[in-house]
C-alpha cells in the first residue's frame, strides 16, 4: 500500500518519528481529525471537511487552526503519489505540561494519504453501547476514538464491518463511522443531529442535493426515528444505507447477518450524489441540519 505521510512542514517517511512523546494528541486524545476521499488527484469536499475541523475544534476550545498550512500540506501529499484514494488530516492541539494542562506551543498537524479502496459493501450490526448527545463530544469529530474501536471490535467479532447505535433515548443515531438513512413511508430519512450524531459531510450533501433533486428527503425529528426501525429493515418493510466520505451513499447489505433488500429511493440518491459529485468536487458549505 502507498502511503504519504506530510508533519512539521515536510514530507516525512511512512516510519519516522512526527510526534513528541508528551503530545496531547498521543496522551489523552486532545485533537480532531477529518477523512476525505481522493478523487483523480483531489480531495473531495475540503472546504466543507475544513469547516468542520474548525468547528470541532472550536467545540473543544482549541487555538484556531492555520487552515491555510493544512491546505498546502493536503497539495503537497496530494502531489507526491498518483492513485492516491484516501486522505487524514488530523491536528492535536500539541504538546501539554501535565496530564490535562493544554501548552501554549503550536498545533501539531499531521496529513497523510494511502490508495487503500473504499468498502464494496456495508454489513451492518447492531451495538449495545449508546451515544450520549449530550457528552462534549457530541457531534465532534475528535481524535479520542477508542469509543467507537470497542463497538467496531463488536461488530467485526459479528461478521459486520459497521456499528449501528442508538442515543441514550434509545433513538437511532448513527453508525461508528457513518451517518445513517432510513428509507421508510415513501421518503428518506436521517437521525437530526439532535440525537448526537456527526454532521457528516455526506449528509450534509445527500440532504441538499437529494431535494434540489425534488426527492422526499429530510431530518427526522427528534425521536422520530427509533432504534426499532432497524426491526423494520430487516423485516423489508424499511430500507437503510449508511454514508461517509469512503462509503459515500452505501446501501446496507446486512444487517444483523440477516440479507436485506435495497431501497428505491436511497439507490435513486446514491445516482443524485455520483452526478453531483462528479460536476462538483468542492461544493460551497452551507448550514447543517
């Protein structure tokens, strides 16, 4: 696999040391990072991936990030390998005097880049554990993962490759590493990010352009859709796909190890996305729902 690795303004070798051992990102998870995909040379969505690394890390009450370094990098890794297909951009605010305590020395940011491919399917299962909507965290994109390793560890231990969660409502919120879309009642719906749920930037996207398309798509209210809607899907009387910058719009394949169906109008939207995409590949930001 090709790897590019770019810290401290250089590109680096796939093994060299890139960060300090007393890094907040390293000790205690202190930092927030974005996924985007590469498409012919170039990162898919970033002005939108940048938004949103600003807002988590404003949400943590990092020092606001040098966006203009993070895009120089992202050109530069871009520019040092061909096939590239996915790129991390992750900034730890840097170095911290104790065990809490946040320094007052620069961010450390790191971008890499590998042509590892995007998963052919979503198989999907069900987690025990629960998102809190109303942790810190919520919504932000933070480096502090080890959450989401235990339910993917719980899903692969399954045969499945996502985990599917609810909120402490019991209401569905999200996958592990996507967003959610529940085809039910003749539209399409996902959970508000009033469940706790990441504003995705495929979500995002799949929202505007899904009903610039004049399809029936919208935010479930709060509550609206509960986790027993999963029941539904595998019963086929509901439809789901998951989305995310790898995935994109991907229908489930299973769930639960149960076969499930494809929905119409989630496949209708995942043709919406790939034409608009492929005309737009830095579509402007605009407000989250």
């Amino acid at each position: 696999m090709t790897t590019v690795v770019w810290a401290g303004g250089l590109l680096r070798g796939e093994d060299d040391p890139i960060i300090t051992a007393g890094d907040h990102g390293w000790t205690v998870g202190d930092g927030v990072f974005e996924t985007l995909e590469v498409v012919d040379g170039r990162a898919f969505g970033l002005r939108r991936h940048l938004r949103r690394l600003a807002y988590s890390a404003a949400r943590m009450g990092m020092r606001e990030i040098d966006h203009e370094a993070v895009r120089e990098a992202v050109g530069e890794v871009l520019g040092a390998a061909q096939g590239l297909r996915r790129l991390r951009i992750t900034v730890s605010s840097g170095p911290g005097p104790g065990p809490l305590a946040r320094g007052e020395g620069p961010h450390t940011i790191v971008v890499t880049a590998n042509d590892s491919p995007p998963p052919a399917s979503c198989h999907a299962v069900r987690v025990p554990w629960r998102r809190n909507e109303r942790s810190a965290l919520a919504g932000v994109k933070s480096t502090s993962y080890a959450e989401n390793v235990v339910m993917m560890e719980f899903a692969r231990s399954r045969g499945g490759d996502e985990a599917i969660l609810a909120n402490t409502h019991g209401h569905l919120c999200e996958g592990a590493t996507s967003n959610i879309l529940i085809e039910r009642g003749g539209e399409v719906l996902t959970p508000p990010l009033a469940s706790g749920c990441l504003p995705g930037i495929v979500r995002g996207l799949a929202l505007e352009w899904g009903a610039d398309a004049g399809l029936p798509i919208r935010a479930a209210a709060p509550g609206e859709l509960e986790m027993s809607v999963l029941d539904e899907v595998v019963a086929g009387e509901s439809f789901a796909a998951v989305t995310s910058s790898t995935r994109r719009i991907q229908p489930l394949a299973s769930l639960d190890r149960a076969p499930v169906e494809h929905g119409p109008l989630l496949l209708q939207l995942g043709t919406i996305f790939e034409e608009r995409a492929a005309a737009d590949s830095d579509p402007a930001p605009k407000h989250s729902k």
